[in-house]
C-alpha cells in the first residue's frame, strides 16, 4: 500500500462526470458515422464509374478486334 499514490475524493468520478463523458463519446461516434457514411458513398461512385470504364474499354476492344478479323 506504500506504493499507491495518495488518494482523495477529488480523485473519484462523479456520476455528472461519468454521463459529460459518454455524451462526448457518443457525439464522436454519430461525427465517426457521418464521416464513414461520407466515404462509403464515395467509394460506391468511384467503384461503379470504374467499372463502367472497365466494360467501355472491354466494349472497344472487343468492336475493334471484330473489325479487324
């Protein structure tokens, strides 16, 4: 018990401490959601006007190679 440092009522989380702590938890996790739901809806765009890119270039390909044989 020597060890521990000196402890005293100013050291104990009030329950008025405790619920200030889990509002600033929860207001990050809803700022958290809102950035993540951002980015997904970016990845979605960028995902399907990569592979719309994909198919033209396959569509092209595909025309000029019947032209040519």
């Amino acid at each position: 018990m020597n060890l521990l440092p000196p402890v005293g009522w100013a050291d104990v989380s009030t329950k008025q401490d405790i619920a200030r702590v889990e509002q600033r938890i929860d207001r990050l996790e809803a700022r958290i959601d809102g950035r993540i739901d951002g980015l997904q809806s970016s990845f979605v765009g960028w995902l399907l006007a990569s592979q719309a890119i994909v198919v033209a270039i396959i569509g092209a390909a595909t025309t000029v190679i019947i032209a040519v044989g």
